[in-house]
C-alpha cells in the first residue's frame, strides 16, 4: 500500500507508525521477533543509499550528513552492499 503520494506532508513517524500497525495487522495473532532489527534494516539501506547518491559517493560528506564517523558509514555501507 502506498501512502507516501497522498500524505507527503505528514511526518515521516506518521508513515512509519501505519506501517508498522499495518504489519501487525498482516500477522494476526502471530508475533513477529527480531521487529526492532528489521525495521532499522528497512530504514537504513534506503536512507543510506540516496544519501550516497545525493553525495555522488562522497563518503565524507555522506557520514556528515548523516552524523556518522567515515568508519562507521563504511561498514555499513559494506553490511548493504553499497560500496
């Protein structure tokens, strides 16, 4: 379901709060394990793949915007397959 098109301006908590709600919707009354890890990992690789693209893959300024050490970004730029 895509909500991003009709509510560009909610914050991006709103779009992640129904799609988490969403998700537990799905399941029923299984429970997920691991939901901390898997929502990180599906927020993270798309955010630090256009900050790499906004950057032309300068990884210096890539770990500045996004508040990281050069180090840091680079593994997990390596941890995604990035670089």
């Amino acid at each position: 379901m895509n909500h991003y098109a009709s509510n560009t301006n909610e914050p991006l908590r709103v779009h992640v709060e129904r799609v988490v709600r969403e998700y537990f919707s799905m399941l029923g009354d299984e429970m997920p394990t691991d939901l901390y890890e898997l929502i990180l990992k599906q927020v993270e690789e798309p955010l630090l793949s256009v900050v790499l693209e906004k950057t032309r893959g300068n990884q210096t300024k890539c770990a500045q915007i996004l508040g990281l050490n050069r180090g840091t970004l680079r593994k997990k730029l390596k941890t995604y397959d990035l670089m």
